[in-house]
C-alpha cells in the first residue's frame, strides 16, 4: 500500500488565475491547469510529483456533471482542501474482503465512470475504486485504487506531465492530519492500518517510505500537511495552500 493521489476541491482561481499559476509553478511544481478531465459540471487540473499527485477539483455546476456525488455536496456547501485521499493496492479485491470482514462499510471495487459530451458518452478510467466511510472527525475519506494492469499503468503515466521531479521534487513523503477524530473513524483507521503506531497524541502509519500521520489537536482546530521529497534547494521550504490543505517543500 501507498499513498497514490490526494483529492483536493479548489476555487476557480486555482485552474484560472496567472497569479496563483505562477505561485504554484515558483514552488517548483509545474502545472498546466487546462489539462486534465473534466465535463459541463467539473474541472480537474493535476499537479504531478513523481509518481503521485494532488488532483485538483472545481465543480461547476449543481449536479456536479458526473463526479462524486458526496463529493459535489461537500464542494457546494463550501469545502475546500482535501477530500478524497487514494491509497494505491496490489489487491483491492482482497482488501476489500478484509475490510468488510471487519465490519468497516466499504463499497465494492468498481471503475469510475462519468458521462461527458451533453451526457451522450461514457467514459471509463482504467482503474477501480473502493471507498470507506467519510469521516466524521476531519472532512475527507479514504479510498482505494488499483490499476486493471500494467498496460494501463504505463499508459497512465505517460500523461504524467508536466513533472515536479524535472525540479527534483520527487514524490509525497509525507501527510500530517491534525484534527479530533471519533471512535469510529479510529475504528476505520486501525483496520484500515493494522499496523499503526500510537506515540502520544499521534497515530503514525508507514507505508515503504511515506508516513501518513494523525495528530489530536484537542480543540477545533483542524489542518492537513504535505511534505514533498524535495532535493533542490532553491525550492526546499516554500509552501502553497489550498483551503484547509498546506504543501510544503522538504529543507
């Protein structure tokens, strides 16, 4: 398991604004916000750091034009930052199985899919999808994924472009979660986890060499950080932030 991609609902001026376009690409982070998917209803820009990226949302219309109903409601009623948080798998089906053993609600691994051109046409990524339940502590969910196959995976990260690591910026290290979470969404995180680690007031989870970590704040305060592996030091420190979600270059 690994952190794959982080689902982030943004403004308007994220995907159209020069400034905040040339704020991005000053962090050493290339973008190229007209690029992406995106229907009548929702845009995605993406901003690729290796491997792994921050999928940027803007919805556009009521009905969200296909994209994650709760998702769409959440983006509505004023959220932004992060949403969605993907944990790439070698085997959704098994641990799907292994979840819902556990009793956690998960759905059933399946492609996403979306309509698009005046609703004629369907379009299917070649990926699928299981999502555990919304928490009810911090404003996001976890999600799994997993490729159909190596095929696909190739063909995928050819459009993993423009790069962050043409600017030595090579991958998400680590996300630091500081928030209240309840029992159930402690419930959601140990059998999500197995293997966690309780150190004070933090739980921290190893996947390889990323760290996922959730802070007790013990007050209302709540706030998500990234740290990219970064090795360039013109860039190493700067920061971006989108709604409750900071980006930070590693120094």
């Amino acid at each position: 398991m690994k952190i794959d991609h982080l689902v982030v609902n943004v403004d308007a001026s994220v995907q159209e604004d020069k400034q905040v376009i040339r704020q991005i690409e000053a962090m050493g982070l290339p973008y190229k916000p007209k690029w992406g998917k995106g229907t009548r209803g929702f845009k995605v820009s993406n901003l690729w750091i290796g491997r792994e990226y921050f999928e940027l949302v803007r919805i556009k219309t009521r009905d969200g034009g296909g994209w994650i109903s709760e998702w769409t409601t959440r983006y509505l009623k004023g959220h932004r930052g992060l949403v969605g948080f993907a944990l790439e798998v070698d085997d959704i089906d098994a641990t799907y199985q292994r979840l819902k053993a556990l009793n956690i609600e998960i759905t059933a691994p399946e492609p996403l899919r979306f309509r698009w051109f005046f609703n004629l046409l369907t379009r299917t990524m070649p990926w699928r999808n299981s999502y555990l339940p919304a928490f009810k502590g911090v404003p996001f969910q976890f999600f799994l994924q997993q490729m159909n196959d190596e095929k696909s995976r190739h063909f995928m990260e050819q459009y993993m472009v423009p790069n962050s690591r043409e600017n030595d910026i090579v991958g998400i290290a680590e996300v630091t979660v500081e928030g209240t979470l309840t029992l159930e969404d402690l419930e959601i995180i140990h059998a999500l986890f197995p293997d966690c680690e309780q150190q004070g007031d933090t739980l921290n989870i190893h996947l390889g060499s990323q760290v996922i970590r959730f802070r007790e704040s013990g007050t209302s305060t709540y706030g998500v950080e990234v740290l990219l592996d970064c090795n360039r030091a013109e860039h190493a420190g700067k920061t971006m932030r989108v709604g409750d979600l900071q980006i930070r270059n590693s120094e």
